[in-house]
C-alpha cells in the first residue's frame, strides 16, 4: 500500500485556496504545466505524522463541475477519471466564510461523485466582524462531512486540514442529494445502459460536451446515449443548480446564523471611491504612474548590477581560460546569452510583485470593473488592461498575465496586441536613433526629442488597440463571450503568498524562456563570430595589407569589422540588403535586424561592433558620433531624418524578440500564433516604415 | 409578452435599489451565473455601475459579481420600493 495519499484542493476562486496551499505545502511545492496544455499545474508535499507524505494538487479555481474554461475543465476531467494518477483519495473543499452559501454548491457537487471530502471553512478570522456564527457539528452531521475552521492569516486550523487528511479513511462518502430526481425516468434509463457507473458522473460526461466541449480525457464513451437536446439538458442543469441550492438553504438555516446588526463592512466605502465614475479612475492612474516610476527607477539598479556582473564574468572567462572556441563560445555566446535572460529579472520581479498584490488585495476586480466597457470596442476585454500596462515594462510577464481571461479568444487577441506596446528593450534604441536624427528645439516648452519618445509611446498603444479591432473582427470564436467577475471583499494580502507569487513567475520566465534565448544567443554568436572563404578567414592579413598607419587597437576594430562583414551574418546582412534598401538601411543595419531579433536592445551593441567601435570605449556618444559619420560610398549619410524615423517605426512595429515568440508559443501551446506575431507584426513595420522614409526622403 | 404587467430587469435598476428575481431568460443566460446565486426568488441590488451604466456591479444573494448590461436585461425582477 503507498505511504502517499493524494489529496485535491478545489475551491470558487478568492476563497484562499492557494494561501491554504501554501499553508499546508510551504516552499515544498512545484509549478508546472498539465500536459498538452498552458493551465498552470502546482502540487506540493505536505508532511503528516508517521512518516506519511500527502501529495497536495492545488486544482484551478472554479465555481461549479460545469467547466466554462480550460481551468475549470482540468478540474472535472480530473474527477472523472479514477484512471489518472493525481485522482484524488481525498478532496479538499476551500470555502470563504463569508460566501459558504455559494461555495457549498461546489462541495454538494464533489460529495456526489463519493470521493472523500473535508470541508474547509477559510477566513475564519472575519466570522467576528461579519456577525457570522456557525454550528460546525450541525453543518458535520447534515454535510456528511467533517470541517476545519481556518484562519491562513491567523495560521489556526492548518493542523485540523492534516489531522483530516490523515484520517481520510474515516469521512463519509454518502452524497448530499440525490441528483437523479431532477429527471427520474431519464436517469433510470441511463443507469440501465451504464450499470456499472455513477448516474452523477454520467450526467457530468453527457452535460460537458454542452458546457463546454468535447472532453480529452475520459473514460466514458456516453457518445451513444444522446436522447435529450442541448436546450433540454441545459434546462436539467438549472434544475439541478436550483435543488442545490434549496439543499444549502435548509442546511445554513440551522448551521448559520448571521447578525447584520453586527457587520461592520469596509467594502462599501471602499468601493465608493474606487469604482467611481471620476474618482476611480484618477485613483488608478495614479497607482499606474507609481507602478511605472518604480518599475523604471528601482529596477534599473540591479538591472546594471546584473548586467555589468555578466559583462565581467564574461571578460573574466576571457582572461583567466585558455584562448579558444570553446573559451569564445562561453564567453560571447553563453554567458552573454544568460546574461540576457538575467536582466529581465528584476523587471520582471517588481512587476509580478505589484500585480499579486493589486490582486490579493481585491483592488484589479475594481480596475475590471472599470475597464471593461471601453476595452470592450476593441475584442477585448477589462481584463486585458493588466496585460497591456505590464507591456511597458516587458511583453513576458505581461503575456504571462494575460491567464486570467477566461474568454479564449479576448485572452489570444490580447496576448497577440500586447507586443505592440513599448516595452523597455526598445527604449535604448529610440534614445540613440532620436538624439541622432531628431533635431533639437523646442515647441511648446517640451523639446522635440522628448515630443518623439512620447509619440512613439503612444503609437505602439494605439497599434495594440487597432490590431486588437481589426483582430476582432478576423477571429472566429466557437464558444460565446460573457463577463461575469466576482467583486471580492478588500484585503491585506498576505506577505507569503505575495512572495511565492514572484518567486514562482520568476522561475518560470529564467527556467522556459531563457532555454530558447540561451539557444538563439548562441546561434548569433556562432553566425558572427564564423564565415566561409578568404575573406573570413584571412580578414587580418587583408586588414593589415590595406591599413598600414593605423595603431594596434585600431587595426584590431577594423579587423573585427572586416570579419564581420564576411561572417555568416555579414552574409545574410548584404542579402538582406535589397529588401531594407527601400527603407532607407544599408547592409549594417541590416545586420543589427536580424541580431536584434534576439533582442531589440541588441540593435545598438551590434552597430557599435560593425561601426568599430572598440569595446575599450563604448561610451554611447562614441558610437553616436560614428554613426552620425557613417556615409554611403556617394557621400549621402546613412542616418538621416528619413531613415532615422524609418527605423524608429520599424522597431516601433517589429516582432523583434525571442523571448516574446517563446512564451506566446507557451502560452497559446502552439506555433500559429507566435508565427502570425512574427509575421504579422514584421510586415506592418516593414509597410510602415517604407512609407515613412520614401515619404520624407 | 404580457403587456399589462410591468416587466423590469436588472438593466433597469438605479443605484442603491433592489429587486426579487422573478424570471430569467434561461436559453441565453449562462450556468454559471445560476451557479454564482442568480436564481430566481433571490434579492438583488446595485451597488454600482461603471460609465454607461455597463458593467453592472451587483450584490445577487450575498455574492458580489459584474456583469456585463447585456446579461443583466436577461435577468427579470420584481422592483422592491424603497422603504
């Protein structure tokens, strides 16, 4: 017999299931995928006397066995099928204090499939100020169940959950209700043609394909008992909801009592101000404003910690390991390509940071709530507007919170528009293209460079709302779109589940994405740093023969370039070349395309090494100035205003970025739709930008 | 029809006034709003909307939920006036 048991929590979303999790798990926890899909799978041990391990699956949040979401879908295919290995000995049921009335309907659901249950009653610590009382024995007797009262804020009860689950073997699995009286005859004949099985878990097979699709995983063939219509069975599931309900009234009757006179609520003044018609919306631009300021401003200290660590570590292998391929390949390709993936870090950190706790506290149901009638015009929806500001910061952890949207296609077209915003990468390049090409002067006080900077900002917002419009209408949806959002009561989130939140979303982002930026960094590296022929290959003889004045260190930047230029990637930049030409690039440019498709920021390291600039001084000015130099062989310069706001378009509108393609493949679980990105995104610059500068030229 | 009745629904509830669930249009309403506690016979009020009246901020039965006004003109009540 196995030592571990398996336990599920289920719960209705913002019943603290997952500070329940976090509570009986600790840092014993792991989150993953569930296979073929991008729902997010956590399971943890918890330790029980005895030497017993409880393996602990933190099922998505949902509020009925009739799935509406891929997340709740999980749930129920989880249920229904004893075969799985996760197939729970015990159930969990977490319930909020304050809600038991709806969260009981779960569980009477749960109890039905006679799988083992304890009910958790979470929040107790609010029973007080609620005026809320409860006769646990009467709810034990009348629930067929036993319950532990839980406070995760206070720490109480956790001990209660363990003992239960220990003792698993002792809880009923006598159901609440019988289901079958909804439709007595229809479940009769039911259970003649499936003797063997659950009239419950059949009706559950037969309605999913109503509610929600095709089931992948069951175990049930039901596809030849078909004899009521949709609209018949979705009928027979309001009845059932509806007996449901008559069955928790009567229990909560007796087991609950509740004195109003008692409740004190902070949610109603809360709520006055911060959904209001004026105010709520000042309230959260002001909160935006300080998310941005202290993304900018905080992170950039251990971004540059980070990066200069990298910068010396690279040169440190450089110096200290024997001159080599393999000495190159860690030092420009490896550690730069980590080195790439670390700088996203705190980024990445300080947002997840401000989101759980904008979410924990209740406060981004509000921001919904408020957000949702003008997001709507454009295919998406209030809950798309989290995704769209954290697209500032960077389009990963942005695309990484688009999960909550329930609506499969809301969620793709914002995951699809979110790039268009602009993040931080492209800020290095806009800064040097505009202080080359943008003259100086003023209109209106504000400085034309300035007026730049901030119209770009606003066209990559705009692009994300129009390609969202245009998406809209492309897009065929196979299941219909409703918005319904619970409005939580207020709270202080809890420092651990804030914490493990960041810990977790950062894992995530360094361990998926960065495997694929790791493999393309060093795929630029091995395309730069090699080429076919003499050229390549002899570039310091040839070097040496044409230049004879020069000092060492400059013949050194001369010779990096010759070989650049005949690397494999010199090669593609002079293919390439016809097709940028029209837009106003030369061949170099070229080449920091398709290298900044790795990265945007990429753009500016690598016109600094094809303009020779030596690594001894790239001072921003110095590659400025030399860029500012740069002339075709007729004399004309290569950066001009045409071609300056050419490019500044381009990587306005350009889908320059792996990391990004790695995680919407992740998310979207497929290659589609990071193509149709790539594509998509690349020609809409491409159009753009030939229009500009052949416009201005 | 019935013309002679007054028909309300949640659409047209003002702010701070209730009403009793009397009917739902059930072939367009989603389960899951039966399931959140929007089941006739239960009390609703508006707590408060968004510009455009849309979406609607509710309190069905001790659950506080939006929705969106489409749904909300799904969902017929009996008006309770105010005392």
């Amino acid at each position: 017999m196995s030592k571990q048991i398996n336990v599920a929590l289920i719960g209705n979303p913002n019943t603290g299931k997952t500070s329940v999790f976090n509570a009986l798990t600790g840092l014993n926890q792991k989150v993953g995928n569930y296979p073929g899909i991008t729902v997010e799978k956590k399971e943890g041990i918890c330790k029980l006397p005895r030497g017993v391990k409880a393996h602990i699956l933190d099922l998505p949040g949902t509020y009925s066995l009739n799935a509406s979401s891929l997340d709740e879908n999980v749930v129920i295919e989880l249920l229904l099928n004893k075969n799985d290995k996760d197939f729970p000995d015990v159930a969990i049921i977490v319930s909020d204090v304050e809600n038991l009335k709806r969260n009981l309907l779960l569980f009477t659901q749960i109890k039905d499939l006679k799988i083992p249950t304890i009910l958790v009653i979470n929040m107790a610590d609010r029973m007080n100020r609620k005026g809320i009382s409860l006769d646990i024995p009467y709810l034990e007797q009348h629930l067929n169940t036993k319950i532990a009262l839980v406070s995760t804020r206070k720490n109480s009860g956790i001990q209660d959950i363990k003992d239960l689950i220990s003792n698993y073997r002792e809880l009923s699995v006598q159901p609440c209700l019988d289901t079958s009286t909804i439709d007595s005859s229809y479940f009769e004949r039911l259970a003649k043609a499936f003797p063997n099985q659950e009239p419950y878990k059949l009706w559950l097979v037969i309605t999913q394909d109503v509610n929600f699709g095709k089931m992948t995983r069951q175990e049930l063939d039901v596809s030849k008992f078909q004899t009521k219509s949709e609209g018949e069975l979705k009928r027979l599931q309001q009845k059932e909801t509806i007996k449901r309900y008559q069955f928790i009234n009567k229990v909560l009757k007796e087991g609950q009592t509740i004195d109003a006179s008692k409740a004190t609520s902070l949610r109603a003044k809360f709520d006055r101000i911060l959904t209001h018609k004026v105010w709520g919306y000042v309230i959260f631009f002001i909160i935006l404003l300080t998310i941005f300021q202290a993304i900018y401003d905080w992170a950039s200290v251990p971004m540059d910690l980070i990066d200069s660590s990298f910068v010396s570590l690279a040169e440190w292998v450089k110096d200290t390991l024997p001159a080599g391929i393999f000495t190159n390949l860690l030092a420009e390709g490896i550690i730069a390509g980590i080195g790439g993936v670390a700088i996203f870090i705190p980024q990445i950190a300080f947002l997840f940071l401000f989101i759980s706790v904008l979410e924990e506290s209740g406060y981004m149901s509000r921001v919904v709530f408020l957000m949702d009638r003008i997001m709507r015009r454009f295919g998406l929806s209030g809950k798309s507007v989290v995704p769209l500001i954290s697209g500032t910061a960077c389009a990963i952890p942005a695309i990484m919170a688009t999960r909550n949207i329930e609506h499969w296609k809301e969620r793709l077209i914002t995951i699809l528009v979110t790039p268009f915003t602009t993040c931080s990468a492209r800020l290095p390049v806009y800064l040097i293209i505009i202080a080359l090409v943008i003259p100086e002067g003023r209109f209106l006080g504000l400085s034309y460079q300035a007026l730049t900077l901030m119209f770009l900002y606003l066209i990559g917002f705009g692009m994300a709302v129009f390609s969202a419009y245009i998406l809209d209408k492309i897009l065929k949806s196979n299941h219909k779109s409703f918005f319904v959002i619970e409005m939580p009561g207020y709270k202080i989130p809890l420092l651990k589940n804030v914490g493990i939140t960041v810990l977790e979303k950062t894992k995530s982002f360094v361990f998926e994405a960065g495997k694929i930026i790791l493999a393309i960094s060093i795929i630029l590296w091995v395309l730069a740093s090699y080429g076919p022929g003499d050229e390549f290959n002899n570039a310091e003889a040839i070097v040496n023969s044409q230049h004879t004045t020069l000092n060492n260190l400059e013949l050194e930047d001369k010779i990096a370039a010759h070989k650049l230029e005949h690397s494999y990637i010199g090669i593609i930049g002079k293919g390439i070349e016809p097709a940028i030409k029209p837009l106003g690039y030369d061949w170099k440019i070229g080449i920091a395309l398709v290298t900044s498709f790795a990265a945007r920021e990429v753009f500016v390291g690598t016109l600094a090494t094809i303009y020779s600039v030596g690594s001894a001084d790239e001072a921003d000015d110095t590659i400025k100035n030399k860029m500012a130099a740069e002339v075709y062989s007729n004399g004309a310069k290569v950066f001009t205003l045409a071609s300056g706001i050419s490019l500044l378009l381009f990587y306005a509108f350009a889908m320059q970025c792996m990391s990004t393609l790695a995680i919407v493949k992740r998310e979207t679980n497929s290659w589609k739709w990071p193509l149709t990105q790539l594509i998509g995104m690349s020609a809409i610059a491409y159009v753009v930008a030939l229009i500009a500068f052949q416009f201005m030229k | 029809m019935n013309l002679n009745k007054m028909e309300f629904t949640i659409a047209d509830l003002r702010k701070g006034e209730r009403g009793i669930i009397s009917d739902i249009s059930s072939r367009n309403i989603p389960l899951k709003l039966l399931e959140m506690g929007c089941l006739p016979g239960n009390e609703v009020e508006l707590l408060q909307v968004a510009p455009f009246a849309d979406p609607m901020y509710l309190n069905i039965n001790g659950s506080h939920l939006a929705i969106r006004k489409e749904t909300a003109a799904l969902i017929f009540i009996d008006k309770l006036s105010h005392e």
